[in-house]
C-alpha cells in the first residue's frame, strides 16, 4: 500500500478501540432515517424492533413526520386522530416485580437488585402492545418546523470524470432512488439525487462505496456476493465503506474529520457482527485495496489525473449556483 492508503487502514483498525460513533445519513429526504422515530410527549426515541417498524411503515405509507403517540396520548392533548386511520402495534418492554407487584422500568429494577441482590427472583420480564399513530395521522398536533437545505456546489471535474468514466466502462446504469445501493441482480447504482447531499465529498464517498460493491459482481472480481449469511455481509460493507474511502484518497480529495468520523462509525457498526473482528478488518482492508485498483484501473484515473493537472484550475471546474431545496 500507499502511505495514504497506508495511514487510512491504520484509522480503521484503530477504531475498533474508539468509543461507538453515532453514523449520520449525508443526505437529507423527506422521509425521516430509521432512528429519528420518537414520542413527541414522553421523548422517548423508539429502539430496536419497534424503531424498525414504525420506519418500515414511514416508507410504506410516505410518512414524513417522525412522532408517533398513542390514542389517549393524542387525547390528553386535544389532538384527535383522523377518521379511517389505523395504528401501528408496538411492543414495551418492562419488569414485573412479582414481590411488590408492580412494573418497574428495568432502570428501577436494577436499582433494586445492586441494594439486594436476593430480589433479582422477583423480578420476572414482561411485555405490553400499544397501538400508536404517526403524527401525520393526528389532527391538532403542532407542525413539524421546516428544514431549508442549501445544495453543494459539484465543481470537482476529476471526481465526476474518474466515477463517469468507471460507470461507462463498466456498463453500470446510475438512477436516482431514496436511498444508496448497488442492485446485483440488475447491475445498477441507486442514488439520492445530488442536491439532497450534504457536501460534493459527502455524495462521491457514498457513491464511490457502492462502486466498491459493484466489484463484487461476478463479471468483475466475483466476490460471490449472493449469501444471506450476516457475517459475509458485514465484511462485504466493511470492504465498500474502506474501498470507497481509499478511492476518494486516490483521487486526492481532501476529507474533511465529519466524512472521516462517519467512515469509523460504519465500519464499527458492521465489525460488531464479526466475531473475530481485527483479523477480519485487516483481510477487508486488503480487499479494498484491491478494489481500488481495480476501480481505478477500469476509471482511468491516472490518465485524468495527467489531464486535469494539465488544464488551468479556472477550466477544470464548472459552477453549479447554490439553490435551496424545502423538505
């Protein structure tokens, strides 16, 4: 390896001793992401299961609004929910305290047992459903406050060229969708569009990681990507999100610590589902060498890097004026 590629492999074998990083979405829809679910009344932040359903409801019923509550909640408020709709079940985990005969919140009960032990017997899990409904679905309740977002400026010719040309070479179709993705069974790149990134680096390091899983495909390094298997999975994302961060380092973009920050926190998120962690980082640092190369290769990145040093900066960047984008 390269001394850049050298040094970025030292920061993702590095961060699996960092404290967890909170990952953040570089791109803004309307629909809200998977963990901004919450109770506008209690503030709770839904987790787990429940934040998985209520998101899957979101993005099957187009709910823009990320507070959900129940009925009597609704009602204590003077909110009433709209005629026809329907709830979504939810599940509230909690302890029983079979001595006292009570719930506690599983706060409460460890408090509990640390001043007596012997009491942990008494305490027996339990669960409760609640129905809850979607701020869209409420009447009365306050609306959400806007979101104005200034779309990046695109003016790096090089990124554009060197991701244009690995597409065309390749035959990979690019189409705007909701979210990131490479289809396998089709060969294509989803992508939110352009103007919802946070940044023009924040939009290549999301693309060039999806062009990483493009490699995968069996006409290209044939990695044999089609597995259910979760820990095959998370290596493969742990191959993507590196590989895409050695290829914006090849192409000699300037990261600025939040893109790098968020490259640390996705791979830590993945790596927990890896049960040898460390030696498995460090064969998927190898890999995503590899997939650089071969990006770079099929990109053509040396012949534009030539090109672009040869042309004046003035020519070599085109402006895109600023626009503002309501969500």
């Amino acid at each position: 390896m390269n001394k850049a590629r050298e040094q970025l492999a030292e920061m993702f074998l590095s961060c699996l001793q960092e404290e967890r990083l909170p990952w953040n979405q570089p791109w803004v829809q309307k629909l809200p992401g998977f963990e901004t679910h919450h109770n506008p009344i209690t503030g709770t932040r839904y987790r787990g299961v429940n934040a998985a359903m209520l998101w899957a409801m979101s993005l099957e019923h187009q709910y823009p609004d990320p507070r959900w509550c129940t009925f009597n909640q609704a009602k204590n408020k003077d909110w009433h929910i709209k005629k026809g709709e329907k709830g979504t079940p939810i599940e509230f985990w909690c302890v029983y305290d079979t001595k006292e005969r009570k719930k506690l919140t599983l706060r409460e009960a460890n408090e509990i047992v640390r001043q007596d032990p012997d009491r942990e017997e008494d305490m027996r899990p339990c669960s409760s459903v609640y129905v809850v409904f979607n701020g869209t679905q409420i009447e009365g309740i306050p609306e959400l406050p806007q979101t104005r977002h200034v779309a990046p400026e695109f003016t790096n010719a090089l990124l554009e060229g060197f991701v244009g040309t690995y597409l065309s070479n390749e035959g990979i179709a690019l189409i705007e969708s909701s979210n990131a993705a490479y289809n396998f069974a089709e060969d294509i790149i989803k992508m939110p569009p352009k103007r919802t990134f946070l940044s023009e680096l924040d939009y290549y390091d999301t693309l060039f990681h999806e062009c990483a899983h493009s490699t995968g495909a069996e006409k290209r390094l044939d990695r044999g990507l089609q597995t259910e298997d979760k820990e095959k999975y998370a290596i493969e994302e742990l191959r993507a999100e590196m590989a895409g961060a050695f290829l914006l380092s090849a192409a000699g973009a300037q990261v600025p610590e939040s893109i790098s920050a968020n490259n640390r926190a996705y791979v830590q998120s993945w790596a927990e589902n890896i049960k040898d962690a460390p030696n498995t980082l460090f064969q998927a640092i190898k890999d995503a060498s590899t997939i650089c190369d071969f990006v770079s290769a099929r990109g053509e990145l040396e012949r534009l890097k030539a090109e672009h040093e040869a042309v004046p900066a003035a020519t070599a960047q085109h402006y895109v004026p600023e626009i503002e984008i309501e969500l």
